[in-house]
C-alpha cells in the first residue's frame, strides 16, 4: 500500500502545545513539509520570536536561535552576512514585525537582505493575552481595545505587506491565509517561492499568513477560520503583493 | 611592523581585523565615528568580511548577535547614549553565552549629553547594564597603543569565555593621533567559532535560547554563568601599578583619567610627595585583592575619575573599611588638566599629614 500522509523529517516528534485551531501548527507543517520537498533542513536556519511561537524549536528539527522582540530581520542580517550560504528565515508576529520590529522589517527589506520573513498576522498578541495589535481590525475587541479599536484614538490596522511594497529591495510578497484547504495549499506554493527566491539570491521575500487565533478571539476554531475570510480578508486582501522576481535587475 | 600615526578609533579598527574581525556592524554617533569609517573603508570589501551600517544601534548589537551565532567574530560600537541602546542584545548576548566586542567610546551624560571624552558609562559597564543577573568583562585602555593591544586581547577573551567583552574609552581616546605598533598579522583563515549555528549538517539541529517555562532551569543557566564569571575573576584581572611601592597615598584612576593622574603624581614626585597610582585595565573583574593588598602600605587613597564618582565605590567595597577613600572628580564632558589634578593631590597630601 502506497504511504500517503507522514511526518515530515525535519518536524521533531513533540505534541505541539498551541491551542486547538491555531494557525502555527498548520505553518510549521507546511514548513517542515517544504523544508524536506526543498532539501534544505542542513542549511536553514529559522529565527523565532518571542511569543506563542517561542517554542518552534521544539517542533522544527533546523538549527534555531531566540531573537529579542521585534529584532528578528536584524538577527537574521547578522547571520546571513557572517555566513551566505544559509537559508535564514524569520517567524514572526504582527506585532513583532509591524510594530516593534517596524524598522528593522523595513531596513532588512531595503537593503535587499536575502531573508524570508514568514509573518504571521492574527490580528491580536496571542502570548502576552490578546492585547491590541498594530493589525487588529477597527471596532474589533481586544483586552485593550476593550470598547472596540476607535479609529480616532487608536489609529489603523497598518497593511504591512502594502508597505514593503514599496521598498525595492523586497522582490517578492504574497498575503495568504491558513483557514480552508485552498488556502493552506496556497500558503505552501507561497512560501516554497519566498525561499526560492532567497536560494537564487535575488532579494528580501515575506509572506503574510492570516492566521486564526480562536483563544483571544473568543470563538470556535470554525468561527475563526469564517471571521478570516468574513472580516480579515476586507483589509488584508489575499494575493501576491509583489513579485518582481521575474525582473533582470532584481537584486 | 613599524610605529604608525592613527586615532584611537582607526586603531581599533585596524587591530579587530587583525584580530580576526569579520563582521562590524554600526550607527553614526560621535565620538567614534572614525571607528565606523575605517570599518566601512577596509573591513566592507575584505573577502569574506561583511560591514552594515544598521538603521539603529539596536539592529545593529543584533546583527552582532545574529554574526556571533554564525559564529565568527564580530564588532560593534557606538558612544554612550547608543550603548544604552544596545543593553538588550548586550543582555542576549551574554545570556545566550556568545562572544562579541562592543567599543564604547564614551562621552558626557545623562541624556543626550555632550559629545567629548567622560566616564559616566562605568556603572552601567561593570554592572551587566541590560536586564538581568550577568557581566562583561570591560577592559579600560588609556592609550592608542593600549586600544589597539586590549582591541587584540578583546577577541581572544570573547572566545574563551564566550561572553561579551566591552572596550570602554571616551572620546579624547578615540579621537586623539599617537604613535602605534600593531603586533599581530590579520589571520589568513577567519576562525568559525565550534558552537555555530551553520545548518544541521552532519550533526543534530542545535538550538541557541535560554528562554523556559522551567524557573529552575533558567538557574541553571544563572549558575553557570556565574560560575564563569567566578573563572574570569580569578585569570583575567589585570591592572598597572605606578610607583607604589613607598607611596604614602595612591590615586585609583582609569582611562583617560589615569593618564592625566600620571602627569600629576610625576610633578608630586618632583616636589617630594610620595605619591603612586593604580591603574585597573580590567574594570570587571575589578582588582579588588591588589586595592587590599595597598592597603597594606598605606591607608590613603584618592579616587579620581571625570564623573560624579562610580568606580570609587569598587574601591571601597575593596577596602572594606581598611582605607580612607577620598575622591576627586569632573563630570560632563570637562576635562582637567595635570597642574589642577596636581593641585588636588597635594592639597590632600598636606591635610593628611602625610610625609
């Protein structure tokens, strides 16, 4: 009988320890799935963020190092200087990318670093209890956007990816989600060609995950996988963001 | 090789990558600014060398951080109000136990300060400076030529004992032209450090964090460091003694203030006041059992720094009672002359009754 489903080599053999319908266990899957398709778990090396996600080396068989809050773009310049034959990806959240780690982000990007950013967006800070973060929705409740997030006192939900953008040393950003079967194949296709474009060394490359987190939202795993589509998706539309992979002078 | 003219910031440059220096990453910030350019200059295009100018001294400690976990070594500076900046990749580096330089040419404080020479980062370099329970080893240069040798030295000790290791000048150091001989050839081979992370090839993935959710673990990890720091106490405290052996009182300075203490104490010699100095090179570990070994001889001691008074504190843990610490000192960026310092010590001398 033909093997169908496995344990990718690269993901280690613990229970995960993220609530029931979050989003992470999903990407590292889809992670570890591609860092086997790609042959790349003996020269990759991830960067965690402070935050539920803390703990990916406990699932990622990579070599891993903590990074401080917000620092991750600029640990992983530091490593892929001192060492350019990495594959070095950072996993970080919306607030650790989008707002605490705003310049590094935007730096990295600028300079044309050769790094994937896999940025995980969910709209609140999971870890720390679902405080406001710098992409949580207007009106949406948040431990401190308790009346709802009011645009006039609270500002709004920043478009992280539209942003970087417009830097020209990021060569390729896509948005995706992990809340259908679609749209986790989608995330996958998403991610195998932000690391290509790191392995043909042409640039800065981030994907953007919508990704539910049911606990701090207050709702089932199957309300939130809907809210993302119903809600998120209205100011995080879902696409390639850019790509200009395909371009001569592409660094 | 023959003497050449250079500012202690060039210097510095030019002994890390004699050293080995690989990777330098910085923010402009005067007065050590000459340290970044060099870099840019000659360390940018080096074979298998990389220069970044960050866009803040916080990305910048972390793509030391990043360099060191590649594992080859790895330099940063930046001036007083910058190194503030960098106490939170200063506190991972030493938690995570990986070697890195980190030059502060200091300058006047609190706040944004003054832009010339002082010594008010003391505290905030012996005592860890970031969050949490950890050192570095400071090393205190009072020349070009020191900045260069201690530059070497700096390397050396961030491998053994894999920690962070400050170089804490000031401004008048680095932007000061003396002669100096540099005594090692840059390495043909760069070192890669045997605990990098360079990809799970060959061996098990490695993982390099010290974040738990096991309180016990993590004092653990606390022991060990502190264990370590124990180790470096013991080997690596260094310190220059000048004239000591019939002083009735001692100057305790370092730096920049030592050299001026220097020229002091020769015009007390010449007048007949037996005076000496101590001159810590390594300001953590402090040579506390060379303050109490001078107190065998003499119970006076003056401690002059150009700030409000910091170190003067390690003396008196040192002495434990068994000397009379007084203090001169001159904080925001001034810097005194030898006649004033000379002026300082005599007086002193005189009401003590010393003979």
């Amino acid at each position: 009988m033909k093997k169908v489903y496995t344990r990718p080599s690269s993901l280690k053999r613990n229970p995960f320890h993220y609530c029931p319908g979050c989003g992470h266990s999903i990407i590292h899957r889809v992670m570890t799935e591609l860092i086997d398709e790609m042959n790349l778990q003996e020269r990759i090396i991830g960067i965690p963020p402070p935050g539920c996600s803390v703990f990916a080396y406990y699932y990622f068989d990579v070599d891993m190092a903590e990074s401080a809050h917000g620092r991750g773009a600029a640990v992983a310049t530091g490593i892929k200087r001192a060492f350019p034959e990495a594959i070095v990806f950072t996993y970080q959240g919306d607030g650790d990318l989008a707002a605490i780690g705003t310049a590094e982000t935007i730096h990295a990007a600028n300079r044309g670093e050769k790094i994937t950013a896999i940025f995980i967006n969910n709209a609140v800070y999971g870890m720390t209890g679902g405080q406001m973060a710098p992409t949580t929705l207007l009106d949406q409740q948040t431990t401190t956007t308790p009346y709802g997030r009011d645009v006039k006192l609270e500002g709004y939900p920043i478009r992280m990816s539209e942003i970087l953008a417009l830097v020209e040393g990021a060569v390729y950003i896509e948005r995706t989600a992990v809340n259908s079967p679609a749209n986790i194949r989608r995330t996958k296709k998403a991610i195998r060609k932000a690391l290509q474009t790191q392995i043909d060394d042409l640039g800065f490359s981030l994907v953007e995950i919508l990704s539910p987190c049911p606990t701090n939202w207050k709702m089932s795993p199957l309300e939130a996988w809907q809210w993302i589509d119903k809600e998120m998706t209205k100011q995080f539309p879902l696409g390639v963001i850019k790509d200009t992979t395909g371009d001569k002078d592409a660094n | 090789m023959a003497k050449v003219l250079m500012t202690g910031n060039s210097a510095i440059g030019e002994a890390a990558i004699r050293a080995g220096c690989q990777c330098y990453f910085g923010y402009p910030i005067t007065p050590q600014n000459e340290l970044t350019e060099y870099m840019a200059t000659h360390l940018s295009r080096r074979k298998g060398c990389s220069f970044v100018q960050a866009e803040s001294e916080i990305s910048a400690i972390n793509m030391v951080y990043g360099a060191s976990l590649a594992g080859v070594r790895v330099m940063t500076s930046s001036s007083s109000p910058g190194i503030s900046l960098k106490q939170e990749g200063i506190s991972y580096l030493a938690a995570c136990e990986l070697p890195a330089v980190i030059v502060n040419m200091s300058r006047g404080g609190p706040g944004l300060g003054s832009i010339v020479a002082s010594q008010s980062d003391y505290f905030q370099a012996t005592r860890g400076g970031g969050h949490g329970d950890y050192r570095t080893i400071v090393l205190a240069p009072s020349s070009v030529q020191e900045l260069a040798d201690l530059t070497h030295h700096a390397f050396a000790l961030a491998d053994k004992y894999q920690i962070p290791v400050i170089i804490l000048g000031d401004g008048m150091l680095g932007q000061m032209m003396e002669p100096v001989e540099f005594k090692h050839e840059a390495p043909e081979e760069l070192p890669i450090r045997s605990r990098a992370l360079r990809g799970a090839k060959g061996r098990p993935s490695r993982i390099i964090k010290t974040f738990t959710s096991k309180p016990t673990e993590l004092e653990e990890i606390n022991w060990s460091l502190y264990r370590r720091y124990q180790l470096i106490k013991k080997e690596e405290t260094s310190c220059e003694t000048f004239l000591v052996e019939d002083a009735e009182l001692i100057v305790v300075a370092f730096g920049i203030a030592a050299r001026i203490a220097k020229g002091a104490i020769k015009n007390a010699r010449t007048d007949g006041l037996k005076v000496g100095m101590l001159r810590p090179i390594t300001l953590w570990p402090f040579p506390s059992a060379k303050v109490e070994e001078l107190a065998n001889g003499t119970k006076h001691f003056l401690v002059f720094e150009m700030n409000m008074g910091q170190m003067i504190e390690d003396v008196q843990l040192a002495l434990a009672g068994k000397g009379e610490v007084s203090f001169y000192g001159r904080p925001g960026g001034v810097i005194p002359t030898p006649s004033e310092v000379f002026r300082v010590v005599s007086r002193l001398y005189y009401q003590k009754g010393l003979k």
